[in-house]
C-alpha cells in the first residue's frame, strides 16, 4: 500500500513530496515523488502522560475516539484502578488496550495507596513493583507522587525505584512546587520527568536540572500556558499531555489541539511536532513509528500544518480513522468492581459543634491546589451545616471499601444553591465525595452512587441524575459517545443548581487528592497538604 502526501520528517526538519510504502504493517520505503496532494503526512501524537480511567472509558473504547484525532499511542498510568483493584486492576487495563490497536503503554503505579492517609482497595508494594518492571507489558515506573519518601530516603520508596533502574525502566515524577536542594535530590534518585509544573521558573529550574518537563492541559489543571514559552529553546526536552482528560473534552480533541494552539503563537512547527510525537517515543523507547524507513507504519494525514485537523490515521499500516470516523470497533470485557459499604442515614452526616469558626476548603477553577481559609459556623440544633448564603458547603468523604463513619468538611466557591452532587471517582483512593446543601441531600447523592456500585450524580427536590460507572466504580462500560452526552448532561445539571466551576465533577474529583496542598478530605479526616497532618474542622 501507498500513501502519498507533503512528507513531514520531523527528524531531519524537512518537508519533501514523496510516497510512503507499507508492507506487513512496517514502512518498507519513503521516496520523493511528485503529486498534487495537498496534505500532510506526519508521525501519530503521543499523549505522554495521561489517566485512562479519567476519561470514564475503558481504554478500547476511549482508543475508538483518540484516534480520530490523530493519537496513536499514550503513555498511560493506571494509578486509579490500581488504588481500587491493585495489580488485577493494572491488568484489565493491559489486557482490555491489547485488544483495540491504539499502542497503549503502561506503568507500575508506584504510589497504591498514595498516602497512608486514606482508605484505597489496594496495596501495590516493593515486592510487587518488582515482579510487574519484569514484565514487558510495563514500560516505566509511573509517577512517583511519594517525593517527601524521597527525600527522606524511605526504604520501600527507594526500593521501588531501583526495581524500575534494575529493568532500564524509565521513572516519571510529579512534584508540584519543588525547588532548590529538594529538587536536585529528587531529579538525583532517578526520576526523570515531572508534569506538575505550573510556573515558568519552576519548570526552567527542572529543565536547567535534567529533568524532561511535560506540558500539561487537561480537563482540570491546565499549565499549557504557563510553560509553552519555554518549548522554542527545550523542545528537545519537553513534551505535551493531557494526564485526566474527560469524556466530553475528548470528544472535541486531544493533543492535535495543543500543537494547533502551540503553532498559532509562532513556535517553529518542527519543535512543536518534536513535543507531540517524537520525544515520548524516545523517551519511553516506546514502539511507535516515527515516519522512517523500517519503522512502523503509525502516521496521520492532517490537512494542514496549524489547524492539525486530522483525514486519516494508521497504525501497523492499518486504517483506523478517516475524516472524523473510527474504524476501531468496540470489545467484550469482564466488569470488575470494588465497592462494599452499605446505604448511609441523614444522621451519619451530621457534625456536632458549638465552634464559632471552621477551616474551610477554598476550591479554586482550573487548580487542583486549593487555599485553606477560615469562616463563621452555621450551627442548627447543634450540627454544623451548609451556609449557602455565603457559598460555604458541607462536604463528605465515604469510605466506599467498608463501612466507617463518613469524614465531614466544608467548601468554598462550588456555588450549589440547591441539592448535592457525589462521585466516586476521587483522587486518589476513589472514596465518594459529595458536596451539599444539606444533610438529606448528601446522603441521597452518597446512597445513589452506592446502589450503582459507582457513577457520577446529581439530585435536587425534582429530580435524579447519574452516569452509572460500574467499571471500578471510576469507568462506563459504554461508549464514550454515550458516557460524553450523559456527562455532559450532568454537568449542565450542576450548573444549573448553582455551580459556578468550568468542570464541577472534574474539581470534585480532586478534593480528595492529599498529595495536592493545601487542604483536602479523606476518608479519614480533614487534611493539611502543606504540613502533611490531619488538621480540626473546627477553630478552637
């Protein structure tokens, strides 16, 4: 098979017209040839760090969409299943992405749990490490959140690391805000990347340092424009993700747009290219073609080199997307779950307090930090409640692994006048967090996500909404289509009762997350990101 187009060989920054030869799936030859095909033929995107699980979809069905925007490969951490299901969770991702022929590539989570400040389904340790970097379906140590056990030398930490160096396995980073002595120990263990930098200078400093930095925008933190000034000199040293991308983002595009978005600010367009298809590549030494003889037949046709709208895209020399549709068909799959806690009361939400003052969350839009501040108490026959005149709501955390006393805090800036919205999908552990405003709210959104063993929802006087998530409690065994409208729907519900968040749920999601300053809620209490305690609700 030939396909002809203006050639793209990012490699020796050159466009040429020519031809490319496919033979059993490989590029047996690329010869210049003179045509009159206006298109452009270019390696496949490589999402360079991204959470399947983020985007609701089991991994078949979210590579039925990726391509068609021109991804041909991901470098995927399955952290959230493993901190549901452990190694079995890995596993199902392994063996569900074999099955569809998007190139799919796996860490070890090397955080399971994340903290030991939380109740996740799963411990993923040092022996267990071992034992997955010798399997060849795993390709790098997934992103090592635990920096302060880095730090601190933390034996079992330290161990995991050098079972990924022992297997010439790659270890990606994530450590927002690190600087200065703590920087250069945690680049010095190993660690090679870091998709958590949200200023210019942090990411300069790790660059100038050795690491590789990823340019990050997702469907909630969204560093793209912080850091893209920095691609036109370390081109050779960054890369673009999404790292939690949801359904309905998806939908409407992936790393295409952060190269169309890239160009239009003026960077040379071999670089930008570099970022988005070559650097992952070689980094990971993944096995995706890079548009040279001998190599793989992974390739895209775009029509043009700023908008990056994508005609076709192959891999193995296969035709698996052309002008917005995929060819690449749905797949049977075993359901696996972790959910075993029972139905909760209105009284299991109640919090009693004669406290004037409570530390409260202030969530902030597009941010995964969060501020710590404090706020009057709205105490009614001795239990703490919603304040919705001041934007000030109780929160839940439920363990979803076994039956304990829910975690109670308060939040600032979801801006819900009425009813409650729950997920149990959060960061990390995947407990339920809901947020209300009021008890027999919480507790009906809590009982709702339990009975479906899982989902995204919504409730208020008249009705109720959920995405039924049965997959882990955290993915839809729908397409994502069908999981994107019904998303899409439920966040128009949310806004609707008074949200004022670009992304509720996605925010939502992420108020667990306790690797994240600077206060969270687990399962097990109100937590301090910046010194790393529990902290008290009330302000004594």
């Amino acid at each position: 098979m030939n396909v002809k187009g203006n050639i793209v060989d990012i490699l020796n920054k050159r466009i040429f017209k020519g031809e490319v030869v496919i033979e059993n799936g490989h590029i047996s030859a690329i010869r210049e040839v003179d045509h009159s095909e206006e298109n452009y033929i270019l390696p496949g995107f490589v999402d360079a760090h991204i959470h399947i699980e983020s985007s609701m979809l089991v991994p078949s069905e979210f590579a039925k969409i990726a391509v068609v925007h021109g991804t041909v490969a991901t470098v995927s951490d399955p952290h959230e299943i493993a901190n549901v299901l452990g190694v079995k969770g890995v596993d199902f991702m392994i063996e569900n992405g074999k099955k569809v022929p998007l190139k799919f590539n796996f860490g070890a989570p090397s955080c399971v749990p994340a903290t030991s400040f939380e109740s996740a389904g799963a411990i993923i340790d040092a022996a267990d490490i071992k034992l997955m970097m010798e399997n060849p379906d795993i390709k790098y140590l997934a992103e090592m959140m635990n920096y302060p056990g880095v730090l601190f030398d933390d034996e079992e930490v330290l161990k995991k690391i050098q079972h990924s160096k022992n297997n010439n396995k790659p270890i990606d980073g994530h450590a927002p805000g690190l600087r200065g002595e703590d920087a250069t120990k945690y680049i010095a263990a190993g660690i090679s990347t870091d998709h958590e930098c949200f200023t210019f200078d942090e990411a300069l400093e790790k660059l100038q340092k050795g690491m590789k930095v990823l340019i990050r925008e997702g469907s909630a933190a969204k560093n793209f424009e912080a850091l893209i000034a920095l691609l036109p000199e370390h081109f050779e040293n960054m890369m673009f993700c999404s790292d939690d991308k949801h359904p309905d983002d998806l939908l409407l595009g992936h790393i295409n747009q952060l190269c169309e978005r890239a160009v239009a600010k003026g960077i040379d367009v071999f670089k930008v290219l570099q970022a988005a298809c070559v650097n992952p590549v070689k980094h990971y030494n993944l096995e995706v073609g890079l548009l040279q003889k001998g190599d793989a037949a992974d390739f895209i046709l775009v029509d043009n080199l700023k908008e990056f709208n994508v005609l076709e895209t192959y891999i193995n020399g296969e035709l698996v997307a052309k002008n917005g549709e995929s060819f690449v068909k749905s797949v049977p799959f075993e359901v696996l779950n972790n959910f075993n806690t029972d139905k909760k009361k209105v009284a299991d939400f109640r919090f009693e307090s004669s406290a004037n003052k409570i530390r409260v969350i202030e969530a902030l839009d597009g941010e995964l930090v969060t501020n710590q501040m404090e706020a009057a108490s709205l105490i009614v026959d001795g239990n703490l409640v919603s304040n919705t005149a001041t934007d000030v709501l109780k929160m839940t955390v439920v363990n979803r692994y076994k039956n304990e006393a829910p975690a109670i805090a308060f939040i600032k800036n979801f801006g819900i006048k009425e009813g409650a919205i729950a997920s149990s999908v959060g960061h990390d552990s995947h407990n339920i967090i809901a947020i209300g405003v009021s008890d027999e709210a919480i507790c009906k959104a809590v009982n709702l996500i339990i009975e479906n063993r899982g989902g995204i929802c919504a409730v208020n006087n008249l009705q109720e909404k959920i995405v039924s998530l049965p997959v882990a409690g955290i993915m839809s065994d729908k397409s994502a289509k069908e999981i994107g409208k019904a998303y899409a729907e439920l966040d128009v519900m949310a806004k609707q009762m008074g949200s004022t968040l670009r992304a509720p749920y996605m925010s939502l999601s992420f108020m667990a997350l306790l690797v994240i300053p600077s206060l969270k809620l687990s399962d097990k209490g109100l937590f301090d990101g910046t010194s790393f305690q529990f902290t008290s609700l009330e302000v004594l």
